[in-house]
C-alpha cells in the first residue's frame, strides 16, 4: 500500500469513528447561537456577512461563510417562513462534520508522530472528552479545533507553511486558535531558524481582518462582564475527562521524561507544548476575557495527543492495552452521552408563541432586550406583533394591557437586566409558563403566557391545549 493510500485508509477509519461517536443528530431545535448564525449568515449578500460579523458580533467570519454555503448546498439558504427540521438537521451535520475530520485527522496525526497505537489512544481519549458529544451543537469549535491540530501538526514536523496556513484558517475560525498554536509555532521556528520566519507569511492573510478585530476589543465584544476566574480554565479542563485519567497520564508522562533518555528526546514536544498552550492561553485570559467553558474544545485534540504521548515509553504490550482500553470506553460512552436535551431551543419557544399569536389568543409577543430578539426573527419572519422591551415606557404601558400577552424572558442574564421580569412582576393578572421542555430540565429562556382579569381559567386552558404540539421526537 503507497503512503498515500495508508494516510487516506487511517484518516477514513478515524473519521468512521469520530461518525459513530456522535451519530445520530440532535432532535431539537436551535439555540440562540445557531440562531444568531443563521440571522446573520442568511441575510444580505457574501460581503454584508463579512462586515456584519465584523461589527457584531465576537468571532472571526469563517465559520459563518462556511454556514451560508453549506446552507445553500442544502437548499436551506433563504427562510422565509421560519426554520424547518430539515434546515436544522442539515446545520448540525455541518459542525458534525467537523468533528468527523477532526477525529481522522487526529487518528492520521497520532499516527505518525506515536504509532497505530498513539491513533487509538488519541482518539479514545478524544471521545471521552466530556463535551464531545455535544459537538454538533457548538458550531464552530470542531472546525477550529481540527485547524489546531493540523497546525501543531505541522509544526511538529517542521513544515511551516503547512502549520502556519491551518493556523490562518483557524485564527479566521476562531481567535483563540493563534493561542492555541503559539507554543508550536515558537518551536518551529527555534529549531528551524530564521528561515522559517517565510512560513509565517500566511498570517500575512489575517490583516484584512485585524481592522474589525482591534473593533470588536475596543467595543466590549470580548464580554468582560460576564468574565469568570482565569484559575477555572484549568477547574474547567480537569473534570472533562473521566476523574484523575489526566492525572494518571501525566504521572506516567513525567515518569517517562526523568528514566528514559530515547523517549524524552523523541516525545518532548509532543508532550509538553499541548501543557505550554493552555499557560498561554492562561496568561492571555489575565488580559483578555477569553474563558469559557466551550473554548475548551479548541484544546481537546492536542491534550488528548499529548496524553497518548505519555504511554510511548511503557512496554509494547503495556502502552497497546491503555490504548485498546481508552478506545474502548471512549467511543461507546460518547454514544452513550448524547445530550438529547437542550439548554435552550428558541425553535420550540418560537413554534409555540406563532401558533398562540396566529389563533388571535394573545395580542403581542414580547422580548427581553439583545441579540435574541434578531433570533426569533428568524424563526417568525416578517411577525410584526413581535416586540423588544427597550423602553421603561414601553413596560409600563404593557403592565396594565386588556389582552393575553407573550413573553420571553433569557434567565442566564442578571435578574436587574431583565425587562421581562419587571413586567411580571407588574402584572395585573395570572401568569403561566409555556416551556415546551421536559419537567425537571434547566433550560436558559422561558415562555410566559400573560392572561389579564376576567380570563377564565377553564378558556385559557382549552387554548393552551389546543395550540400546544408535541416537540420533535427523538430519533
């Protein structure tokens, strides 16, 4: 078999792999991210995307360019009478796919730099990462965790070009790639020297956007307010492996590098810039508000890489056993852990409050203030009775309204933020929740129903069970 044809068997098989951990896709609806994606990626020609991306929101433009192809692609690039099913599983499959190339090519990187039983061991502890699962739900942080890896990747191999293209490609994805990747990149040019500065050139390509980047920091778009403890990064990443694995793997890795010479000159780097990266990204959040707990994906591929690493130096049978043993658990426990329960659904919230306001139940929908506004309107285009609450006068006006009313309230936010709260709390009347959620289940927005004196109970309860549909079933 030619060296081509073995890289494309490995990559397929890790992919296959990466495709039966998570596979199938959620069976709900979007959450204000894909909903927010999808209002800004859908709207406008391929230039407003760039700008309005650039100017609105915290993230590079990639990912929402890939979106508006890949909804094109699916027949999904106009919706102009909301959000279908097909819409929505068709997005998924996008960030499913990048979690699919992730997993090849971390089978494909593991191999070449450990062996076939690094591939297993790293993709193992891949799929026992504890977000994994979740990975269609977080759009684009497969893709950039997947630009990572390649880039270490080739930085590790002393291909600079290589290492520093995947790196522009992520820092277009997300920005906290080029702290990622910054460790590796020092090291290839320490043992390259001045030569591979030329590699670097592509970053050349990330000043077209470095303009709306000095923007969106000098515009609060980095959320300081909502900044936790630099320290919880590292609280963060310890308990999304199974308790004390990581441990373990580091004890065995430290182990290593004090009684072996071979696998200390050999294994090093492989063991030691993944542990520089998340230092850097430390260092970093010190300046900048750049944890949250869903960055950690980014970082998942070069942990799990270095902590196959540690078990290079164990006997042949040893470190074969860890790593059948970590494939093993991992990917039926991935399958295992499907969140089939979303934190928020704005789909089901927006079916729901459409059918109450297309049967004349209630006269308005109201919303608390911010960018979730822009989602529901994705969900109800052209709704006109669809209202953000912005204005004091505009709540006290609704505190004494004659007809049944809708609100949504987004409970993550401070409870003084929050104009829905304000207008229940000035209700003249009785208040009802709409959640179409499981019982039990802790979920970010809720629905109100707003029913004014001289509604009857025994009314308001047909028209609830009338208008209220069972969700999309679980596949």
């Amino acid at each position: 078999m030619s060296a081509l044809a073995r890289s494309f068997a490995i990559f397929f098989l890790g992919g296959l792999l990466g495709f039966l951990a998570l596979a199938p896709l959620p069976s709900f609806g979007w959450d204000f991210d894909y909903s927010f994606s999808a209002d800004k990626a859908l709207r406008g020609d391929w230039a407003q995307v760039w700008r309005s991306i650039g100017l609105g929101d915290a993230h590079p433009p990639l990912y929402y360019l890939a979106f508006r192809a890949w909804m094109s692609l699916g027949g999904h690039a106009r919706l102009d009478s909301g959000v279908s099913d097909a819409a929505i599983d068709w997005s998924y499959s996008l960030s499913l796919l990048g979690f699919v190339f992730l997993s090849g090519a971390l089978a494909l990187a593991s191999w070449d730099l450990l062996g076939p039983w690094g591939a297993m061991g790293a993709l193992g502890l891949l799929f026992l990462f504890g977000d994994a699962p979740w990975a269609p739900l977080l759009r684009m942080y497969p893709w950039a965790a997947l630009w990572v890896l390649l880039g270490a990747w080739g930085y590790l191999r002393g291909r600079v070009w290589a290492g520093s293209l995947a790196g522009t490609l992520g820092l277009y994805t997300h920005y906290l790639t080029g702290i990622a990747l910054l460790p590796f990149a020092l090291y290839a040019l320490a043992r390259s020297g001045r030569r591979a500065l030329l590699g670097f050139t592509p970053y050349l390509l990330f000043s077209f956007w470095a303009p709306y980047l000095l923007w969106q920091v000098q515009h609060g778009r980095a959320n300081p307010d909502i900044r936790p403890e630099p320290e919880a990064l590292f609280k963060y990443f310890w308990f999304k492996w199974p308790p004390d694995l990581l441990l373990l793997l580091l004890l065995v890795g430290g182990v290593g590098l004090a009684l072996n010479r071979a696998y200390r000159e050999r294994f090093l780097p492989v063991l030691l810039l993944p542990v520089a990266s998340l230092y850097v990204w430390y260092f970093s959040s010190l300046w900048l508000n750049t944890v949250l707990t869903r960055y950690l994906f980014v970082f998942a591929p070069l942990v799990s890489l270095g902590a196959a690493a540690a078990l290079a130096w164990l006997p042949s049978l040893a470190r074969w056993s860890a790593a059948l043993l970590l494939l093993g658990v991992g990917l039926p426990l991935a399958r295992y852990n499907h969140p089939y329960l979303p934190w928020e659904d704005l789909t089901a919230h927006s079916r729901l409050a459409a059918r109450y306001l297309n049967a004349g139940v209630v006269d308005r929908f109201l919303i608390d203030p911010g960018t979730r506004f822009s989602s529901f309107l994705v969900h109800m285009p052209g709704e006109k009775r669809l209202e953000e609450i912005s204005d004091p006068l505009v709540l006290l006006r609704y505190c004494t309204h004659p007809r049944p009313l809708l609100a949504w309230e987004y409970r993550d936010q401070r409870p003084e933020a929050s104009q829905v709260r304000a207008l229940l709390g000035c209700w003249k009347g009785r208040v009802r929740r709409l959640d179409p959620m499981p019982p039990g289940v802790y979920h970010r927005g809720s629905l109100y129903l707003l029913l004014p004196e001289g509604i009857s109970e025994g009314q308001a309860d047909r028209e609830r069970a009338g208008l209220e549909r069972p969700r999309r079933s679980a596949r």
